[in-house]
C-alpha cells in the first residue's frame, strides 16, 4: 500500500509544472535557440530598459545598452530587437522577430513611438503587466497542484481510515446489536 502511495504521489509531482514560463521566441528554421527568456528575466530587462530611456539617451541605444549588460536571454532578444531598428525596421516587425512574450513592451515601444512621446513610462508600465500576469500564471499552478495532490493522497490514506476507524465502529455496533 505505501509504494502505491509513493508510486501515485510521485505521478502527481511529475504533472506539475516546474517551469517559469518562457517568453516564445521566434528563430529560423534551422537555428535552436539555448533558452528563451522568461517572463520574469524580460520584466527585469525593461525596467532596466526604462530606467535608461528615462537617462536621456536615443531609444535604440537604450536597448544595445540593456542588451549589453543583460547576459541572459532576454538581453540576446533585446540586442536582436536593437539590431532591427538599426536596419530600419519599423516597431512592429522588430519586436516580432523575439516573439508574442514581448507584446506589452512592443506595444507601449509603438504607442510611445507613435505619440512622440518618452517610453520609459509605458516600458515600465509593460514590465509591471508582464510580471503579474506570469504571478497569475503561477498563482494557477500552484491551484493546479494542489488539485492533483489530493487526489494521489486521498487513494492512499481513505482505505486506511475505513481500515482503522469506520470498520471497528461498525463491527462493535453489529456486536452491540446482536
């Protein structure tokens, strides 16, 4: 009975996400990618992103440099991001080529564009959007898991109750009885 248990709880943690969720990136067909951002790594960029666009410097070179000091992957997506502007691409189709993670920023970079405004507001505004809606993402995870762990759980101890508290009860009352 304990290795059933121990067999049905371990299912039930493999089916439970583990995983931060990444931001999709969009790549060439013949081109992996090593790990695409995640939402928390591309929150953590554009706060970086908007806190150097509120330094007075050109929008495109805020991104090289975030995208400089940020090692991980969401500053090799900003660079690619960069790398379109500079190749004049318009704010749509270069926040396309690092993929549908990075909408919030590439609409607030197009609305601020756009109006002629400063970015560094709607960027941090973005990246306040980005990070609730991954705490949502893992608020129903964790609702998820507890789900899948009753069920294992609830397998394993109901027959020992029934075995030790339900059967004496009724065993002593049929001997009551009769």
């Amino acid at each position: 009975m304990t290795s059933l248990c121990v067999v049905l709880v371990l299912f039930a943690l493999l089916l439970m996400p583990t995983r931060r969720a990444a931001v999709p990136s969009r790549s060439s067909p013949g081109r992996t990618d090593a790990r695409a951002a995640t939402l928390d790594d591309a929150a953590g960029s554009l706060t970086m992103l908007a806190a150097v666009l509120r330094g007075g410097a050109g929008a495109v070179e805020c991104l090289e440099a975030v995208a400089a000091v940020d090692a991980g992957a969401a500053g090799r997506e900003l660079a690619v991001v960069a790398a379109a502007h500079r190749w004049g691409e318009p704010p749509e189709r270069a926040w396309g080529r690092v993929g549908p993670g990075w909408a919030p920023a590439a609409v607030a970079w197009h609305a601020a564009l756009a109006a002629g405004a400063a970015p560094a507001g709607l960027v941090d505004a973005a990246a306040d959007r980005m990070r609730v809606a991954e705490a949502r993402r893992l608020e129903g995870a964790v609702h998820r898991a507890g789900v899948l762990l009753v069920l294992p759980l609830g397998a394993c101890f109901l027959p020992g109750f029934v075995a030790t508290t339900v059967v004496p009860v009724v065993l002593l009352l049929v001997g009551a009885v009769g």
